[in-house]
C-alpha cells in the first residue's frame, strides 16, 4: 500500500504559498502525515556580489537574513497549523538545489509548491524554483496553486481525478498514483490519452483514426492492469496540453496527474508537453 506520512512545503511567504500551505495541511490531515515547513534563504553574495563585500559582512548580513526568516517561518500560519504535526526549517543556499537535497535527504514522499514565484522571479510563467524542483526532484510533486488568495479551513475534497498518460514508461506509475487518490477520497477516475491530430482529410483516414483510437484503447486496458486501477477511459486527438486542460476543466477535475519522465536527457524530469500542462491546468497538477 502507498504511504504519504512525509509532506515538504517550501515557502516563500507569498499568498501563492498560503494556498499551497492550506493545500498541504489537508493533506497532511487527511493522511496523518508530518509537514515540514522549508524556507531557503540565498546566500547573500547573490544580491551583494563578491567584489565588495567582505567576509565577514556577508556572513552578518546571511545570520541576519536566516534569523528573520526563522521569525517570519514561526509565525507562517501558526494558529491554521496548530493541529498538524508541523516542522519549520531554515537553511541557506540556492533555493531549489536546497530543496530537492532536503527532500532526497528526508525521504520526503511528496513536494507541494505553488506554481509561480514572486519578486524577480515574478518575469517566469512557471516559478523559477519550481520548474527546477520539478526537473530534478525524485517524489511527486504537487503544483498548482493558481489563485492568488485560499480561503482559510479545509481545502477542497477530491471529487475527480484525471491521470493523462503519453503511454510511456512513466505512465504506469502516474496511473498507480491517479488511482490510489481515487480509491483514498472514493473520488471518480478518468485516463485520457491525447493522439496527435490527424491532418489527413483523404479517403481512409477515418478507417485510420478507428485503427488508432483501437490499439490507444487496447493499451489503456493493458496499462489499467498493470496499475490495478479500474477508470474511465477518454482517448481524443490532437496537441496534448490544450486537450488535457481542457478535459480536466470539462469533467471539472479536482486534480490532474501525470508522468514527468525518467531524469535522463538535456531536459530532465519535465517534458515539454509536462511545463505546459502545469501551466495552463485548471486544477492542481500533480507530476509523478
């Protein structure tokens, strides 16, 4: 049986990262699972330079910065966490190398972070330590906290989920993971799988599309074995993230779950068609 007891929150202290924080206590409630608060301050030569700043200087403004950042860590939502299992952790660096090395090094089980950063990262449509942690980290990685403000009490109930598959090696583990969700909140279960678009208007190709949606179908049955899942199947053509987007926002799906690939390759874990997805999704996009 999967476990969830271990939920790594990173924080920034923007608004984006209290939706994200009432997300992962929910979670966390849900699953009795222990949240550890992380916030990563940058070294200080990364604003100050190394030219014309001494040692020393830049070690008393690093104490200064961690020691405010441990006050401000503290009270993050103190009187909403008091009833979880909560861990507040400061540590200094590059904040997505920091937090996938805390993350491999705790063994956490999921990583939820919002989808956009603020100040200069602010420029980036997906959050520039997000899209890192994405790349690099091993567990899932829960995103997509869009909204700038969450209300306070308890997060939304996962009603629908929708796992889009690319039939690739990471599809059965993104299926195991849709349905073990779907079994936890007794919610409904969708795999979709998006062909590309067929161009071709000639005679036949209807009879070509029958023959693909086929052997997509055969697959999608031979994967839900696979996964022990048992989900509705939707199978439709054309350019993967519009289509996915757009299906979860028609069966009104709660979360979206997908394969982020193997850590090979120039582009790591996220593919193209995953940093489109996370960006556009209507909902929270969990990359497995």
């Amino acid at each position: 049986m999967r476990s969830l007891s271990r939920i790594l929150l990173p924080v920034d202290f923007s608004e984006r990262a209290v939706a994200a924080a009432r997300t992962a206590r929910s979670l966390a409630e849900h699953f009795h699972a222990n949240l550890t608060l992380l916030h990563v301050v940058p070294l200080a030569h990364y604003d100050l330079g190394p030219l014309d700043a001494p040692g020393d200087l830049l070690a008393e403004v690093s104490r200064a910065r961690a020691g405010q950042a441990g006050i401000e860590l503290t009270g993050f939502l103190a009187a909403e966490l008091s009833g979880t299992a909560v861990q507040r952790i400061v540590l200094e660096g590059d904040p997505a190398a920091r937090i996938v090395e805390f993350a491999h090094g705790h063994h956490a089980d999921l990583i939820v972070m919002p989808t956009h950063g603020y100040g200069p990262f602010r420029r980036f449509i997906l959050g520039s330590n997000t899209a890192k942690v994405l790349h690099d980290a091993e567990c899932p990685v829960w995103t997509g906290v869009h909204i700038p403000e969450a209300p306070a009490g308890d997060a939304t109930p996962i009603h629908h989920v929708l796992c889009a598959v690319d039939l690739g090696p990471q599809s059965v583990k993104a299926l195991q993971w849709a349905a073990w969700l779907q079994k936890e909140f007794a919610a409904g279960l969708t795999l979709l799988h998006v062909a590309a678009a067929a161009a071709d208007r000639s005679p036949g190709s209807e009879t070509h599309w029958r023959t693909i949606r086929e052997a997509v179908a055969e697959e999608l049955d031979r994967l839900q074995q696979l996964a022990g899942a048992q989900a509705k199947i939707a199978i439709e053509a054309g350019e993967a993230a519009p289509v996915i987007c757009a299906a979860a926002g028609r069966i009104k799906a709660s979360v979206l779950v997908i394969g982020r690939g193997s850590a090979a390759g120039v582009f790591g874990r996220l593919r193209t068609n995953a940093y489109a997805i996370i960006r556009q999704a209507p909902c929270p996009v969990v990359s497995v």
